[in-house]
C-alpha cells in the first residue's frame, strides 16, 4: 500500500471524531468548522485592509513633511 504515516494519522482522527460525534451530527459540525474558517478568514483580510490603509496614510504624512522641510 501507498499510504503513509500522516494519512493513517489523519484516518485514526476522523474516525475517532465520529465515534465521538456521530454520524447524525458530523455534517452540521463540518458546516460549522467551515464557517468559522471563513468568519477566520475573512477577519484577517480585514485587519490586512486596515493595516495597509494606516500605512498609506502615515506614509502620506511623511511625504508631506518632507516636501514642507525642503
């Protein structure tokens, strides 16, 4: 077999998942495993967007106390 160690791994984890779970309730916890990576997601594009807004910004300050100094 062409199966390595990390699959058996990842195999022995998801059935000990649903043994756990069940499989009446695997479905709606895979649905809300994927929405909260994507809520994740989504927050971090986020704090991106406002990081790169404050640094246009201070970068505009900068350029104007520049050009006011020279």
């Amino acid at each position: 077999m062409f199966i390595t160690k990390p699959t058996w791994d990842i195999l022995i984890v998801l059935v000990i998942v649903l043994l756990f779970v069940g499989p009446k309730r695997l479905p709606q916890l895979s649905r809300s495993i994927g929405e909260s990576i994507k809520e994740f997601k989504g927050g971090i594009g986020a704090n991106k967007s406002e990081q790169l807004d404050d640094a246009k910004a201070e970068s505009e300050e900068t350029d104007s106390k520049r050009e006011s100094v020279a």
